[in-house]
C-alpha cells in the first residue's frame, strides 16, 4: 500500500490510503451503444433490437423506453445500461446495501435527483473543489430534523458521479449517521484520527461509487467541541482539501451548541439546510448571521423539500 502525499508536501496525519482504489475509476473505457450493452449483457437478439429502433421511429420515443414498452427489457435493465453507456455509478442492483435515503445513488435518471445534479452545478460554478479555491464544504442546519444529513449524503454521491475524487466527513459527532447510511463500520473514523489513534482503513471507498470516500465519526467522544478546536481539525482539513477534490463535510445541528459553526470556520465554505413546513425562518437567519461573522463563505442555502 503506497503513502498517498498531499499537494502540500506537509506530513500526513492521515494512514496511508491505497492509491489504486483512489484513482482506479480514471482508466480507459469504452463507450458502446445502448442497443449493443443490452445485447451483450443481457441478450437481446439483432432482430429484436432492430424492432426497438423500428418501433422507436414509429412512436417517435426514445430507445430505451421502446426496448421496455416491447418488453424485450425492464426499466431497471435501461438504467442499468444507460449507466454503462455513459460511465455513471450507481446503485443499480436491487440488492445494495446502501440506504434507500441515497436517492441519487438508487434512482440517478428520476426527475426528482435532477435537484441535487443542479445545486452540484450551482457550487461548481461557486467555484467549489476549483484549484483556487480548496476550502471544504461545511453542511449545517438550526435545528435537528431539516434533512442536513440526507443532503449531505446525496450531495456527495453526486459529486463522486463526477471524474475526480469525493469524501464525505461524518463530524456530526451528536447524532453520527453517515456510516448507516453508506453501509460501513463506524468503530473507527474521525475521532479516532483526532486523538491520534488511526489505521489503514479510517478512510473507506463507498460499495459501487469507486470515486467516493467517506469518512466515518467514529466512536461518539464526551467532549466533541473541545476536539474541533484542536490543531489537529484543521490539519485535517488541509489535508483533505490536498487529497480530495472535493470535501463535504456534515454538521451537528446548531441547536446543539457551537459545534457547527467551529467546523464551519475551519472549512472556510458552508451550505445551509432549511426545511419546508419545518424550519423557523428566525433561527435560520441567526445561523447564516453567524458564520457571516466567523468568515465563512456561505455558498448558498437549501429548501429541503424531501
């Protein structure tokens, strides 16, 4: 397992992360035709896909949905296939283990997850993962119950449908869910490396996205504020933002003390959660005033209308 080194040169706090799973999804690959996938992978004769087409121009709709009107496949096998022809993870298998929350991992072509696609392009153009531009992004919210950790979750999962690479930070050490929710061992993680006390696998890649990383909270501390206060979050971070492309990072809800805000200001760039029918406009107003005071680049604020 090679030492991954940090853009910066400094010395890693971090163990070593192996740097073939890291980069493995920037290989070469090929880019056949949707009929093509579907006959290779799951069959289809030439004669039924020349029906498909057929029928396509006839109807005048698209391939995929004259290939599941014909019956000649199920809409699962289009998606699946779409997700080859145009080289985008997903968790296609029925089976998955990942949380149904991860709408962007499950459904990545419903209408729905268009949303998280557009505020992904909204950040980009915001300049954030931009090599001017290294700050993490903080996810924070006034109160528990906003969605924070979902929007986190799926935000993530979209950045790493991109080239590049992706980890998401569960600091939410209140209420920790991210290791739940992507179906991986929270025994060890952030709190773990903050104390000085890590291992090989603190950094873990997430099952079927090959470009996205999550790291866990790990083991709930007494003290979380006292940990984000330490020189050691901070170099952290730096590091993340010298490894990563692009680093989400997930909040405690303000309403449990200065946690969010703390983080926030070490990451330098936050995204603020609101909910409809949920959220109370005054408290969101107090938060966004406040990491407008710490210098936090607030890089937008989201309805949660999930």
């Amino acid at each position: 397992m090679a030492q991954m080194k940090s853009r910066s040169g400094a010395k890693s706090i971090l163990p070593a992360i192996d740097d073939a799973r890291v980069t493995g999804a920037q290989g070469a690959v090929q880019d056949p035709m949707l009929g093509e996938i579907l006959r290779r992978t799951k069959g289809l004769s030439a004669e039924s896909i020349q029906r498909a087409l057929d029928y396509q121009r006839e109807q005048g709709v698209r391939f995929g949905e004259a290939v599941v009107r014909l019956r000649l496949a199920t809409s699962d096998d289009v998606v699946w296939a779409l997700s080859q022809q145009f080289h985008y993870a997903y968790a296609g298998n029925a089976s998955s283990e990942l949380n149904d929350e991860l709408v962007v991992a499950h459904k990545p072509f419903d209408d729905s997850v268009e949303i998280f696609r557009d505020l992904r392009t909204q950040l980009l153009l915001n300049g954030f993962g931009s090599a001017d531009d290294r700050a993490a992004m903080a996810v924070v919210s006034a109160n528990r119950g906003d969605g924070k950790t979902f929007i986190a979750a799926n935000l993530a999962v979209a950045f790493g449908q991109l080239p590049g690479r992706t980890v998401v930070v569960d600091a939410d050490l209140r209420s920790p869910r991210l290791h739940q929710i992507f179906d991986s061992s929270g025994s060890t993680g952030l709190t773990t490396v903050l104390s000085g006390r890590t291992d090989a696998s603190v950094i873990r890649s997430v099952k079927e996205f090959p470009n996205l990383f999550l790291l866990p909270a790990g083991p709930t501390p007494p003290n979380p504020s006292e940990l984000f206060l330490k020189p050691a979050f901070s170099l952290l971070l730096n590091e993340l933002t010298n490894k990563f492309d692009y680093v989400i990072v997930d909040t405690p809800a303000a309403e449990h003390g200065s946690d969010a805000r703390v983080i926030a200001s070490r990451c330098g760039a936050s995204l603020a959660i609101s909910r409809k029918n949920h959220s109370k406009l005054p408290e969101l107003q107090k938060l966004v005033t406040q990491m407008s005071k710490s210098q936090v680049k607030i890089s937008g604020v989201v309805m949660n209308e999930f």
